[in-house]
C-alpha cells in the first residue's frame, strides 16, 4: 500500500522550532514531488511547501518562505518540514502530500494523491 | 499568485439532488485542476484530477469538466457519504492554491 505517515507535532512557543516527518511507504521519496498542505481548524487549505522528484527545486509559501525548509532523507524514504521562528499563526493541522505523477515525465498529474493524516502544530506561549 | 474562486460556499441537498460546484481561476491553468473531498477530522481525498480524469477508486457519479479559469464538479446523484466539503486546487504554478471550499450539507 503507497502510504504517508506524519509525526513530530505538538506544542512550540512563538518564536520556537519544530520539526514534523512523513514518513512514506510503497513508493520512493525520490521519484515523486512531495508536499506540504496545511489547514487551521475549521477553515480551508493552504499549500506550503513542495519538493520536486529527483535533483530538482524547493518551492515555499511566501508566508513561510525563510523560516521553512523542507527535505527528504532517502534512506529513511521520509520527507521533513523543520519550521523555525514560529508564530501563532502557523498553528495548524500539517498534512503531507505526494504527487500522483512520476516526476521528469513531462505532463504528468500534479494532483496530490496520497496524503498523510495529519499532525498537529500549536504555536502559543 | 493564482486566485481559485468556489461557488457556492455551501448547498444544501438531498440523497439523490444532481449538484455542481464552479470554480473559476484568476488566471488560466490549462487541465492544471484537481477536486478534492474532505470530511471533518480526516485528510482531503484526491477526486478529480487534470481536470476531468477520474482519480482511481472514485465512483463514477463524480464527474469534472473545464479548462484555463472555469471548472465544474458535478455529483450526478449525491449519496449520503458525499456531504463533505469539496476544494479545488490549481498546480499550473507555483504557489499552488486551493478554493476556499464548498461545503454539501444536508437539505
């Protein structure tokens, strides 16, 4: 089963750091962008960060552009969101997300067709 | 950046109502258009994507249409486990963006 599983999330005061993992599974972190999704409770979606497949760019938000970096690690096959100088208004429910298409194949989907269930992120004193 | 623009916010229907959702794109995204189905307290789930190919698993009543800035999803016939809330998304560019969703309540 291609699967994503997020953790590391929890309670940061403001100005604080955090990292939050997705680890994948029936799938190599190489061959797919991977992204970042995240949602405050109740409201709708808001993209943050993709990495694309292979060698290729990281694109960020520019809410988050600066403090956010995103990677992957290939030999634990996981993606990663470290978030430095957090603010209130980062608090969220993080989602990781894949893209359906193989990256390098020009036309492919880039819908997000696997998602990761979650975790949560509160940024408060 | 790309603005993605839903209507309604929210309808009402019942078992068995045809609906459809717009969406319309501040600027063009060629087929760069997916649907995606949320329910309360779980991750969204891929719907549509390039604008009209059904995702994998998805029932047939779930149809999308459209290209460069107006897009439709229709419900051919809404079964109870369709109220949710629907979103678009763009990924023609970067940054990607999300309609703020409309939500199929029950009539």
């Amino acid at each position: 089963d291609v699967q994503l599983l997020a953790s590391g999330g929890g309670l940061v005061q403001p100005g604080g750091s955090l990292r939050v993992s997705c680890a994948a599974s029936g799938f190599s972190v190489v061959n797919h962008a991977l992204s970042w999704v995240r949602q405050t409770p109740g409201q709708g979606l808001e993209w943050v960060s993709t990495l694309s497949g292979g060698s290729g760019p990281t694109w960020y938000a520019d809410s988050v552009q600066g403090r956010f970096t995103i990677s992957r690690d290939i030999s634990e096959n996981s993606l990663y969101l470290q978030m430095n100088r957090l603010r209130a208004e980062d608090t969220a429910i993080y989602y990781c997300a894949k893209t359906r298409g193989v990256a390098g194949i020009p036309g492919a989907p880039r819908a997000f067709d696997i998602w990761g269930h979650g975790t949560r992120v509160t940024v408060s004193s | 950046d790309i603005q993605m623009t839903q209507s309604p916010s929210s309808v009402s229907a019942s078992v068995g109502d045809r609906v459809t959702i717009t969406c319309r794109a501040s600027q063009g995204v060629g087929s760069w258009l997916a649907w995606y189905q949320q329910k309360p307290g779980i991750a969204p789930r891929l719907l549509i994507y390039g604008a009209s190919s059904l995702e994998s698993g998805v029932p047939s009543r779930f149809s999308g249409s459209g290209s460069g800035t107006y897009f439709t999803l229709t419900i051919s016939s809404l079964q109870p486990e369709d109220f949710a809330t629907y979103y678009c998304q763009q990924s023609g560019s970067f940054p990607r963006t999300f309609g703020q969703g409309t939500k199929v309540e029950v009539k």
